[in-house]
C-alpha cells in the first residue's frame, strides 16, 4: 500500500474538517453579532418608549439570594429564563449586589 496517498488522503480530510469547523464557528460569530444588535435596538426602542419588562420569575430568585444559594437562584433563574450558564449567573450577581 503506498502510505504517502494515504498520507494524503487523512491530511486533505482533515484539512476540509477544520475548514467546515471554522466555517460554521465564524457564521455562530456573526449570527451572535446581529443578535446582540437587535436587542440593543429593542432595549432603545423599550427605553424611548418608556417601557419595562420585569424579569420573570425572580420572586424564587431573590428568596434563594436572601438564603445565601446562590447557585440555587442562578439554576432557577436560567430555568425561568431560558438564559445560558453565564448571563444567569451576572444577571443574579447584579440582583445580588456583587458587580
């Protein structure tokens, strides 16, 4: 078998997996981009208009703080919200009061 052609072979298939991985990672980026835009567009336009939205369900979210389970509050928060790991756990250190 001659090992140079499948040599080959492995590297152009790995070479056309990175390319999709990167592809796909770069579109993530920019579909995240223009998410982020269009909530702040909606936030200025909510602002201008005078209009609050309350957070759902942050009544067992700020009993939890007041107990001292923190991650508690951030599972309930992420439940209630269906926000990721991250913007939970800010969102329940702000209401906290740990920026």
């Amino acid at each position: 078998m001659d090992y140079t052609l499948l040599g080959l072979g492995v590297a152009v298939i790995a070479l056309v997996a990175v390319t999709a991985s990167t592809g796909r990672r770069e579109a993530e980026r920019r579909q995240m981009r223009r998410l982020a835009l269009v909530e702040r567009k909606l936030d200025a336009v909510l602002d201008h208009l005078g209009v609050e939205v309350p957070e759902p369900h942050m009544e067992q979210v700020e009993v939890l703080l007041g107990q001292g389970k923190t991650i508690q509050a951030i599972k309930a928060y992420r439940e209630a919200t269906g926000a990721d790991l991250r913007e939970a756990k800010e969102t329940v250190d702000r209401l906290g009061g740990r920026d």
